[in-house]
C-alpha cells in the first residue's frame, strides 16, 4: 500500500464516500434501511447547503477511508463540539493506523474550533471499535441512550 494522506474531501469524491458509507451500512447490518444515494451526500457535504463536512483517506488513487462530522452545541459545556457521525475505513486497509489518523485531523480540527468536546456513537457489539476510541482516551458512556424520532414521527409530532 502506498502512502496514505489524509485531507478534505472534495466534491468529486461524492461517489467513493458514498459507496464506503453503504460499506459501513453493510457492516453494521443496517444496508436495508439507507435512504441515501451519491446525489444526497453530496448535497449534504457540498451542496448550496452544506449539513455536513468530510475527511478522506486516499492510498495512491484510491479513497480507502473517510470520516463524516458536523458542529453542534453543548448548553452545559456553553461551546460547540464536534460530532463524528461516521468513519470507515475500508477492511483490508485497517490496523495501518487510518482511523488513528482521521480521528488525530477531527481533534486538530475540534482544537481549531475551540470546541469543548468530541462525540460519536458505536455499536455495543462492535467491541473492536469500542476498545480503539478506549486506547485513545474516549469514554464509551453505558448510562446514554439514542433518541431517535423517524420521518413519520416528525410529521405526527408536528401536525400537533
């Protein structure tokens, strides 16, 4: 494997995150409720309106990696944070230390921002990952739980 550099992504490289984020969907067992296509990330990550940003792994030619982040606010820490809603790194590329990389240039980034955390989630079962943000000094918190409020239920919620 050639050198690997870690950098912004660009618009054309919509189509390669979009395909190992569908990766990821697989590996979390989750491929058969993604709605999204190349043209919605895209839009998200650099459309009229961004919602999102993203890093990217490149080997040589190839994206072998990517992580998707955006900024939020924290009421009781009273400074934004930034949330790492998804890295992957392509299977036969892992232990190189890719992810250690990407999650290095988010912290370089939050410090930038001045932000007063990091956030993500993680599969209880994905007990790798779970052991690798540990080893980089993350608190896997076991007394939070996911909300999650699904199209439908915005549209009934709101019609109240």
């Amino acid at each position: 494997m050639s050198e690997i550099i870690i950098r912004s992504a660009h618009p054309s490289d919509s189509s390669d995150i979009h395909s190992l984020l569908m990766e990821l969907a697989v590996f979390e067992k989750i491929d058969h409720l993604v709605e999204s296509t190349t043209d919605s990330t895209h839009q998200a990550l650099f459309g009229q309106r961004p919602t999102a940003h993203a890093l990217v792994a490149e080997s040589g030619t190839e994206i072998i990696a990517t992580a998707i982040f955006f900024f939020n606010y924290s009421t009781f820490i009273g400074r934004q944070g930034l949330y790492l809603e998804d890295i992957y790194v392509k299977p036969g590329c892992r232990g190189k230390g890719t992810g250690k990389r990407l999650l290095s240039e988010l912290a370089r980034i939050a410090v930038d921002r001045n932000c007063g955390r990091m956030e993500w989630t993680v599969l209880d079962w994905n007990t790798g990952a779970i052991d690798f943000y540990r080893k980089l000094g993350a608190n896997v918190l076991p007394d939070w739980r996911i909300v999650r409020l699904p199209e439908s239920g915005i549209k009934q919620l709101a019609a109240l």
